[in-house]
C-alpha cells in the first residue's frame, strides 16, 4: 500500500481512502497497513463496510486521546445522520452509546455493584468451571478444538453465573452475542431479529430479579440507586445485554489468541509454567499482542478536531485503532513491539481494555478468567502443542471482535 505522508497539517485530497477492517494475511499478525500507517498517516481516510467513510487513528498517544477526549462522541452515534460501522445503527441507552453526565449516571452505578471484592468472591467458581471443563476435554482422545471445549463456554457460563441466569440458555446467548458484534456476517434482518430476542429474554430476566431478590449482579442492579434514582427497565435491560455481550465475546476470543501465542513460543510457555509467579504480568504483555479487534465502537467528533497533525472535521466517524496503538514501538521499545515478550516492562500500558471513561467496567473479571485459564491449562497439559500448522488456522470474519474460528490442540 502507499500512504502519502500527511502528518503535519497534509491535505484531505492527498491521502488515499483505504477500505476498512484492513486485510490480515493470517491469524496471528494485525493488519500490516498498520506499520505503514503510523510512520506515515497516522490518521487515515477509510472508507468503512457501510460505504460511510471515516478516520482510523493508529499512533499510541492519538489513540488514548480518543479514547479520553469528551470531543469524540459515543452518544452522537445513535443520531440517524451519523456514519456507521455497521448496517444496524448502535443501541441507545447503553454504556457504549452514552457520554457524560449520563455514562458517568450509568457506570457509577454498575460500578457499585461490579466491584473487584464481587470478582474476587468469584475466582473459586470460576476455577471451578475450568476445572470441569478440563476434566471433560482430557477424557478426550485425540486431537481437540479447544474453542468447542474450553474457550467457548467458560466465559458465557461465567457470564452466566455473573448474571444468575440458567446455564442452558448459554447457546442462546452466543448466537445473540454474534448478532451484536456482527459487521457483515449477519444481515440486518437477523441482527434485528437476534437483538429483539434477547430484550425479550433479558426482560423477563428482569422481571423475576424484581419479583425475587437474588445476590448476583443482576439482582444487586436490579435494587441499585444513589441520589440520582435506580435504573429504569429499559436500563436494566440494556446494561444485562451489554454484559453479557462484552464479557462473552470478548474473552472468547482472547483465550484462543493467548494460548495460539503460548503454542508458538514454547520457550516462554515453559519458563511460565516454571515461574507462576509471573504468568499476571505475561497475561498483559498476551492481551497487548494480541488484540480482539481493530478499532472498536466508532465516535463522533462534535467539533473540529486535530489530531496527529490531521483535522478531522465536526460529525465525522473516527476509530481508535488499539491494535496498532498496542504495538506502536515509540511506546513499547526494547524488543521488537509486535513480539511476545514475557518480561516486557511497558506490558502494562496496553490500552486493550480501553482509557478514559469508557474504560471497560469488566477488566477485572476477564483478568480473573484469563489467570486462571492459563494457568489451570499449563498445569494440567504440559504437553500442549497445536495438532494443525499456524498457516491453517483462520479467524472470524465480518465480526468487530475476532477470533480463531477453530484452534485443534493435543498433548
């Protein structure tokens, strides 16, 4: 690809406008446009799957301004005028379409309920669930997806668990949590289709949680206030399905992609599993390397705009790119930034779980999950290797969060 330089004030007519999501040659590398980009068009001009065009930020500090600056908007996207990622405009209401003062409104409230003593109190069950997820993938003979047997379904049925909700409504809920986070995979037809499905459910999930009190998270929303009042129905239902959404998908994916990582660095799985004590810290340095997607929600800019020397113009779509962000050398030097490095220092100032105020609410739960994932599957498996070539494995399309479609292990 050739990217005209534009940094430094460069003119729109000047910069090519470059289809998005970028192509990925396999499953284990980010796009490589995005290499190019950061040294020469740190803010590109991209035309996005709905023929609405945009601007991917790619450098790490632009990133974090975006993601920080109250100038570019979660809430403008809910306007019928706004650009669009996706055919099926964004749900009003939530903490991904809302800006302050009534994100600030919403997440103080989640967040009273949603807190690290909650995830903490949850560590055993969720060691629980792996282990028997565990013990029913090492009855198996042969070679085993461990997306089907470990990393598909542990993180709903935490959700699950999370929400009080049956564990056998969990294919339900994969097949809505696909629909929400689909780009092109689904038409509009069956994202809609998918999407009043699940209100329907989360509302009479909602329902009982007011008839019968439980200690979960749902029923702790369900009573949550502060000065301002409680969440209404619609609240409610909105915040169950971002929930859900969020923390199944998201952590899905992750799973596969950090034990693909470890798979392909035998040396680092090995001194992790002779070295526990540092798995926490190879767990950022895992989620730096290895994002979920390219660009996450879009924003709207309310105002002009520069940013690394681009103007980017009042009502347009802007993406923050956190997997370019992610492995940008001016802030991950030493080692080359798009290598797994266990021992990373700067692994911490990844911005996968996000910055600013919309930083995701659930870090803390999908840190728990992913430490004792990894660590449960190092210890039990020590002879995991992959039962197919890297090259043969294919990821997710058409989704904005992607993963391996399968990844066939043995030991």
């Amino acid at each position: 690809m050739d990217t005209t330089d534009t940094t430094h004030g460069g003119s729109e007519t000047d910069r090519p406008v470059l289809d998005y999501p970028f192509h990925r040659p396999s499953a284990v590398e980010v796009p490589p446009v995005y290499e190019e980009l950061r040294g020469k068009c740190p803010v590109a001009h991209v035309r996005l799957p709905t023929g609405d065009e945009g601007y991917v930020v790619t450098r790490y500090d632009d990133v974090r301004t975006v993601l920080a600056d109250a100038r570019f908007s979660r809430a403008a996207t809910i306007s019928p005028d706004a650009p669009q990622l996706t055919p099926t405009p964004p749900v009003p209401g939530s903490l991904f379409t809302t800006d302050a003062p009534e994100h600030t409104r919403l997440r103080r409230l989640v967040s009273r309920e949603f807190t690290a003593r909650r995830v903490q109190n949850m560590r055993p069950r969720i060691q629980e669930l792996t282990d028997g997820l565990l013990d029913e993938m090492e009855k198996l003979d042969g070679p085993v997806d461990l997306n089907t047997a470990l990393a598909f379904p542990l993180p709903v049925m935490v959700i699950c668990e999370l929400l009080g909700v049956p564990f056998e409504d969990r294919d339900r809920f994969r097949e809505w949590s696909d629909a929400f986070v689909s780009i092109t995979a689904h038409t509009p037809e069956e994202m809609a289709a998918q999407r009043q499905q699940m209100i329907g459910y989360l509302g009479e999930l909602v329902k009982r949680k007011r008839e019968e009190p439980t200690d979960d998270l749902m029923g702790a929303l369900v009573v949550a206030s502060d000065e301002e009042g409680s969440l209404n129905e619609y609240e409610l239902i909105v915040m169950a399905a971002t929930i859900l959404v969020a923390g199944h998908e998201t952590t899905v994916s992750m799973i596969g992609k950090i034990v693909l990582t470890l798979l392909r660095h035998p040396e680092q799985m090995a001194m992790l599993r002779e070295h526990p004590e540092k798995l926490d810290h190879a767990i950022e340095e895992l989620m730096r390397v290895n994002p979920i997607g390219d660009g996450g929600p879009l924003r709207i800019t309310l105002e002009d705009v520069e940013v690394g020397g681009t103007l980017i113009p009042k009502g347009s779509a802007v993406l923050a790119a956190v997997c370019s962000a992610n492995q940008d050398p001016d802030r991950f030097p030493g080692a080359q930034a798009n290598e797994f490095d266990p021992e990373r220092p700067e692994a911490v100032h990844h911005v996968a779980f996000g910055h600013g105020p919309h930083f995701c609410v659930g870090a803390a739960l999908a840190r728990a999950e992913l430490q004792i994932v990894i660590s449960s599957l190092l210890n039990r498996f020590p002879g995991l290797r992959l039962a197919e070539e890297v090259g043969s494995l294919e990821l997710t399309t058409g989704m904005m969060v992607h993963g391996l479609k399968e990844l066939p292990v043995t030991w």
